[in-house]
C-alpha cells in the first residue's frame, strides 16, 4: 500500500482554514442560528392547600408547575368581593398577613417561566377566615347634628368600644312606631363616626340612631336618638351691593331683600372671601367664621334676625384686599347681586 505523508497535515490544514473563516464570519457580522425562543406555557399549578390559618393570616401550598424551561414564580391572587391583593413567591407556598377575621376570600395561583409565559390559573380556593371573637360592639355614642340644612344634615358619635375590630356603622331613622330604616352604612377603615343624611325634606323633623357592626357580624346595641329638624328651604333674595373701594381694600353696604313669602327669622350669609383678606369692621352682622379659605360667613345681629317677605336687612363690611362680596348666599340660598 502506497504511503502518503502529507494527506494528514492537508486535512488539518483546511479544518484550520475553515475555522479562520467562521472566526471571520463572526468577526464582520454574520451570527450562527439562534436557539428557538421558549413559548411554551407551564402546566396549571396543582390544588390549593391549607396548611395553617388563624383569623388574620393564611399559609397557603400546591403542586409544583412542570416546564420546558423551568418556573421562576408563581404570582398569588387573594379576592375579597370587588377588591383583591396581588402577591408572588418563588416557591410552592406562601403565607399571607394582614386579613380580616370572618371574611371570605378567593385565592388562585398560577406560574411564570423566565420568558414570561403564564399558566392557566390552578382551581380556586374560596376560604373564610376564623371569627376574631364573640363579643359584640359597644352602643355607639349618642349621634350629634350639625351642619343641618334643608335636605341634609350631617351627624357624628362616639366610637363603639370593640376588643377585635369594628367593620362599620349603620344609620338608622327612625319612623312612625319604632320602625327603623337604614339610611347610611360607613365602610371605611377604621370605620369613621360620622356620616352625611341627604335626601331630606326640608322643615321636618327626624330620628336618628346609629349601630355597630364588628368583623364577625356582631351587632351593637343601638345608640340614644337623636331628634333634628331640617331647616325651611333657602330663601329667596336679592342683594344690592354698594361699594367704594381704594388700591388695598375696600366698604360695602349691602341690602338684602327677602324675595319669597316666607318670613327668614335668623340667617347666616356667605360670600367670596379671600384668605389673605381681613375684615377691619363689620356692622348689622357678626363674623361666624370662614369657610375653606375662601368664604366668610357672617351671621345677623338681634337687630336683623327677622326679613319679612319684601323686607330687607342691611350690612355693611371695611376689608383689606380687592376681592369685592360675590357669589353670596342666605341660609344656603344663593341671591341675585346688583351692583350700584
């Protein structure tokens, strides 16, 4: 058989050449075949499981997710009527705080791969958390009315006394016979003890009651009632404004004019008041107080308590700032202004 030497060295020539042209390849822009990308979603979680509860808190297990690739996390969803919490772990168990004693919850759990891709929600476990106890609420205090106006009138108490957690007040009128009709819930957390009545009549006289609702459903007895009545529709009125002013403030005389046909016996009156203003002097009225910054709300004197219907009652203001008396309202009735 015939030898030859250099047929070897040839063959590892060229594979040397061949890599140098790849080396190349690569160098001046060319890419080898990429790998295909992961699209494939992981398999649906297994059942959840309960491993540990108590009334404000759950630990919470499943089955493992299988994937091409791998899980990376499985986000954790926790449903509560029309509100929900969104949590996440990196394992096949977690332990959610922060529940409320009594309340029904929807958990789900589904998992992520690195690329992104979901699973398909595992079964849902509805759950109620345990009672946080077995005493009921406290009465709340005695309501109190104020800011009572034609058709709404605002009402406030004294919290409930409750060794767990109060979930909310009801608010109660009372009708003809004891019969009770509930008129308000306050849901927020921790419930706030007060809460706005509207759609009242005007000049009428109601009660009120108010209870307590803890977290397990327990009822307080009701609180002492509260009698209040609506004030009479805001009056009619028209206000003629005369007014001499200087560079940094200003007098104004106002005449009120009672346009109904209802006689207006006491009165308040707001208007457009800046804060930075300053009321220097003030006559046939009495500061109350200023709304908001940005009204100030006089009230009348023993002498002008009373406009008849067609009658009028007179004011008059010395203010700094340039912000003459607009937008001025009687009893909540806003008035027709004419400027002389």
């Amino acid at each position: 058989m015939r030898h030859h030497p250099f047929r070897g060295t040839r063959s590892r020539a060229a594979a040397l050449v061949a890599c140098a042209l790849t080396a190349t390849l690569v160098a001046t822009g060319a890419t080898p075949a990429q790998a295909a990308a992961d699209t494939e979603r992981p398999t649906a979680p297994g059942p959840i499981t309960v491993v540990a509860i108590d009334t404000t808190s759950v630990e919470l297990t499943w089955a493992a997710s299988t994937d091409n690739v791998g899980v990376v996390r499985y986000p954790v969803g926790a449903q509560f009527e029309d509100s929900g919490a969104q949590y996440s772990t990196d394992t096949t168990s977690i332990r959610i705080t922060n529940l409320r004693p009594s309340r029904t919850y929807t958990f789900s759990v589904r998992a992520e791969d690195a690329a992104g891709n979901s699973s398909l929600s595992n079964p849902t476990l509805r759950l109620t958390m345990p009672p946080g106890d077995d005493q009921p609420p406290s009465a709340p205090g005695q309501p109190v009315a104020y800011d009572v106006a034609a058709t709404v009138v605002w009402l406030r108490w004294a919290h409930s006394a409750e060794n767990v957690a109060l979930d909310r007040y009801e608010v109660f009128r009372v009708d003809a016979g004891g019969t009770l009709t509930r008129v308000r819930e306050v849901y927020q957390y921790p419930p706030v003890n007060s809460a706005q009545i509207s759609g009242l009549a005007p000049n009428t006289t109601y009660t009120f009651v108010v209870q307590a609702r803890d977290e397990a459903g327990h009822l307080s007895p009701l609180s002492t009632p509260v009698t209040v009545t609506t004030v009479p529709p805001p009056p009619s009125c028209a206000v003629r404004s005369v007014v001499r002013q200087w560079p940094d403030g200003f007098v104004a005389h106002l005449v009120v004019t009672n346009t109904g046909s209802t006689a207006v016996d006491g009165w308040t009156m707001t208007w457009r008041f800046w804060a930075s203003q300053q009321v220097r002097g003030i006559w046939g009225a009495k500061v109350v107080d200023r709304l908001n910054n940005s009204y100030l709300r006089v009230a009348n004197t023993s002498r002008t308590a009373v406009i008849p219907p067609g009658g009028t009652a007179s004011l008059g203001l010395v203010a700094t700032g340039t912000q003459l008396p607009e937008e001025i309202t009687l009893n909540g009735g806003l008035c027709t202004v004419a400027d002389e």
